[in-house]
C-alpha cells in the first residue's frame, strides 16, 4: 500500500511538471521579438493575413523611439511612405483633429497654419509630429484592433535561448523560462539580439570604404556636413595649455584612423527628452546624483568662445512641448560611451543607459544653474523642464535610449550608400526610403594642432530609394526562418538613410507579408520569390518605386 501511494505522489508530481512546462510552452504561426514600431507592425500585418502571431517584448512600453519621445519624425519623401506605416501616422492625425487632444495649447496656436504645417498632410489624414504618449496609443490600438498576444518585459535568453535545428531556429526561450515555437521568426530588435544569438552573420561599426565601393563609409574626419562640430578652437586640456594635466571630460586620447578607414565605433547615442515651459506640466531640471560640473567644462569653454546654439534643436510638437535632439558640438549626445553597448549583456546594457541618463540630465541641470553659461542661456533653460504627463510610470524620462545603430546583420544583400544614393539599382523592392544619408558623430579627439574637435559627423541628402527584399533575410545556409527588418543587412553608411522609423515600420510589415507567404508555401521565408510577395505587398499599400 505504501509503494502504491508513493508511485500516486510520483505521478502527481509528473502531471504538475508536464502541466507547468506546457503552460509555459507557447506557439504561433509567426514569432515577432522586440517592441519596436517596426514588431508592431509586423504583428499587425500577420494578423491580417489569418495567421497567428505574438510579439516578445523584451519591453512594457511598445513603439520604441517613436513612443520614447522620437516625436519629430524624420521622413525624408513622405510619398513613400505607405502601408501601415501610413495608417499608423493616419491615427496620429485622427487624435489631434480632438478638441480634447489639446491640453496644454490651443490647437490653432500648434503650427499656425493648421493643414499648412509641415506637420500635418491634411489632405491625406496624416499627422507627422506628436506626443510620446500618443504615438504609444496609436501603437496599442493597433495591437487590440488585431487582437495581438503580447508577451511583455521578456527578454531572450542570448547565451542558450535558441535552439536550431537544421539551419532554423525550432524555438527560442526568454529569461522568465518561457518558450516561443514558430514556422517563422522576425527579429525587430535595434540591436538584433535573435538575429546575433541565432548564429547569423553581422558587422559592427564602419567598414572601410574599401569593402563595398562607398566613399562616405569609415573615418571621415574631413567631413562636417551639420553645424555638429567645434566651430572654434577650444583646448582640451584639464590645465589650458597644458597637454600633461590631462584631457577633459569625453575627450578620447586615441587618434582617428586614416579618412575612409573602417572601426569598430558607433555613432552616438542620446534620449529624445519630452521637455515643455508649461509651469503646471513641469518638472524642473534636477541634478543626478552622480553630477559632477566637470563634466561639461568643454561646453563652458565652448560658451566663452561664443557659442548660443543650444536650443536649435528643440523641436515643437503638440501640446506646448519639444522632441529634443542633438545639436552643435558638445550637446545631448554622449559621444564615444555606446561602443560596448550592441555586445554586452544586458546588466552592462542598462549601466551603459544609466550613464547616458546621468550625462544628460546633468547638461541641462548643468545649463539651467551652472555661472559658467550666458546668462541669456541659462534663464532661457530655466524655464524649461520635464513634461510631468510623458512617461509618468518612469520618472518622466523616455522609456528607450535612442540606439542609432548596433548590430547590423550582413545577410543575402547589403544595401550600401551606391544603392542608397542611386548609383546601384535596386531590383526586388520591398520598400523604399529617402531620408538624408546621416551619421551622428563617433569620437571627440585631439587634433594636430591641439584642440577638440569631432569626428563622424555624414549628412548626404538622397533621392527616394528602393530597399532590397535579401537585405533583411540572412544568408540561407545560416538561417532559413528568420527575417531581419531592423538590424538588416547594410553597411554603416547605408543605415544612416534606412535606420528612420517610418522605414522600420514600412520593413517590419514586408517582413510579415514574407512570412506569412512563406508559411502558405509551405517553403523556407529565404526561398519566398519576389515575382509572389510583390503583389502581397502593393495590395497592402506599400510604396515600391516612386
């Protein structure tokens, strides 16, 4: 009788552990991972071809940069933008036509000219500049609209979460023990983490010019396209004058390569901070608890010089507010601190975000307050402050860092600034995109002659351009059943064009048309034909050719 109950218990037992591995087993025709815009609407596009989908957000808040405060859209051509890209820029519009959307401003005060502004295409119902908060509802709305499964704040086990099996990926199971089964995989990460841990091939950095033919690719220390280097001789020294005193804050002691010759450096990062002058939606600038004035003594030294660009880049978007960018030689971009960053674990990952953070939460505390700034600069950054109602769960700081570039997969095709610029056609489009060929700055330096300047610094405006269907599949021996629309396969120049949200989304729902054509087929994504996802793909409104 005894052994009968303990061979019952062992039963027991074994039905619970089936039952909970099951429970934490989950399948779907199409597996998106990331929360980008680019995975919404991937997700969205499967969803409405009949075929099942869930997306694995490593995020809680879904749209990356264009619901993190990315609010002043870079659109280059906007007659090719289509598809759900457009739809999504369609609700945007829909939102502020709301006498209730306006709160902190009159909507006849936001562009002066209502449909007249470079905001809003009234004509077509679309509206390209907005909230944080806004764009992550538009995003959400399209996820409920599709009844899509979203697995929220789960990250990807990178070192053993993947398992493959005859050059494709079987499942792939997050951090929190939970497995993800598919036909098909769509990494739309910026930092390409699936496409990385599948064993997929990638670059990082700037290649040499030398590699694809390109002459805006590698070090381009005699290039300043944008007003966004010293304009003026400003010394580096922690003594001025004095080379053995030390270098100041943020300032590299390494020399850059030869012009054209490629590294493994990555253009800066920065937070597109929501900041707004209205008093009863403000939060004043605090400084971080790690401030150290030091840190912007370059800046100080760049005011003394005469220097009064600081509010160049602080764009207006509805509501009394700005999306504000980078600009001029020493400003929100922390130049040089991202190198590790597309590499590292995730703890290293978060340190290097918090840094990022500290850095610029201390500039403006630091512009506002510090006796160093014009007084002009100074009051003038006072009256601003953090929007008390954009991301209210985080402090009022943007939920992603601005990652510009990590990883980039080197897959069937590589898009590189020939095709970009036109030189190169482009015959199996599955998108297009147009915005000016742009690079942040990579490093700060000395100079010969012994001051700071920048390097980096690519602004090449380009044509409406198509974007080649193999540049976001990998190479068909590595992986069969993934596609890649956001770290896709380009090289450093290249992505200074493609890396602009309405191109993410426009690829992330080429990306699920492939899929989902794919899995019809019954055949690998990376054997899908062009001459059957084109028409899929102008029957859903992309814009192929312009």
């Amino acid at each position: 009788m005894r052994n009968l109950v303990k061979l019952y218990l062992f039963i027991i037992v074994l039905i619970s552990v089936f039952n909970s591995c099951k429970r934490n087993i989950f399948r779907a025709d199409v597996i998106v991972y990331g929360g980008t815009s680019s995975a919404v609407s991937a997700a969205v596009q499967v969803s409405r071809m009949g075929k099942s989908v869930i997306i694995v957000s490593p995020d809680k808040h879904l749209g990356g940069l264009s619901s993190s405060g990315l609010g002043f859209t870079d659109t280059g051509n906007k007659a090719v933008v289509g598809g759900i890209a457009r739809e999504f820029y369609g609700l945007i519009y829909n939102h502020y036509q709301q006498d209730s959307a306006w709160i902190w401003q009159n909507k006849s005060e936001y562009g002066g000219r209502g449909q007249g502004t470079p905001a809003v295409d009234g004509e077509k119902r679309t509206q390209w500049i907005f909230e944080p908060h806004v764009a992550e509802d538009a995003f959400e709305t399209l996820i409920k609209d599709s009844n899509i499964e979203v697995q929220r704040n789960e990250w990807l086990d990178r070192e053993s979460g993947v398992v493959m099996q005859d050059g494709k990926i079987v499942s792939i199971r997050c951090l929190s023990g939970k497995v993800f089964e598919a036909e098909v995989y769509i990494d739309a990460t910026y930092e390409g983490d699936l496409m990385a841990a599948s064993g997929v091939d990638y670059s990082i950095g700037r290649e040499s010019n030398d590699v694809y033919g390109e002459s805006h690719n590698g070090v381009q220390s005699m290039r300043h396209d944008h007003p966004h280097y010293f304009l003026s001789h400003v010394d580096p020294y922690l003594i001025p004058g004095d080379s053995t005193s030390g270098l100041l804050y943020g300032i590299s002691k390494e020399k850059p390569g030869p012009d054209g010759s490629g590294d493994k450096k990555i253009q800066a990062y920065n937070f597109r901070l929501c900041l707004t002058m209205v008093d009863s939606n403000k939060l004043p600038f605090y400084a971080p608890d790690d401030y150290d004035p030091m840190r912007y003594e370059l800046l100080a030294r760049y005011f003394q010089n005469g220097w009064n660009e600081v509010f160049n880049k602080f764009d207006p978007i509805p509501n009394a507010k700005t999306d504000v960018n980078n600009h001029g030689a020493f400003s929100s971009d922390m130049i040089g601190a991202n190198y590790e960053y597309p590499e590292a674990s995730y703890e290293r990952r978060k340190e290097i975000v918090e840094m990022h953070k500290s850095y610029q939460a201390g500039l403006y505390y630091f512009i506002a307050t510090d006796s160093r700034v014009p007084e002009n600069i100074r009051a003038e950054m006072g009256k601003w402050g953090y929007a008390l109602d954009e991301f209210a769960d985080n402090n009022n700081w943007p939920y992603n860092i601005y990652v510009r570039e990590a990883r980039r997969m080197v897959g069937q095709k590589v898009m590189t600034e020939n095709e970009v610029s036109g030189a190169k056609d482009v015959e199996e489009s599955v998108g297009m995109g147009s915005y000016t060929l742009d690079s942040h700055n990579v490093q700060r330096y000395v100079t010969s002659d012994g001051y700071v300047q920048n390097e980096g610094d690519i602004g090449l405006p380009v044509a409406p351009y198509r974007i080649e269907m193999k540049s976001i599949l990998p190479k068909s021996d590595q992986c069969s059943n993934l596609v890649v629309p956001v770290a896709m396969s380009c090289s450093h120049a290249a992505f200074g064009s493609i890396r602009m949200e309405p191109v993410f989304m426009i690829l992330g729902q080429s990306a699920a048309i492939m899929s989902v054509c794919a899995i019809n087929q019954d055949i690998q994504v990376s054997d899908v034909k062009y001459s059957d996802v084109r028409p899929l793909l102008l029957n859903y409104g992309q814009v192929l050719e312009y």
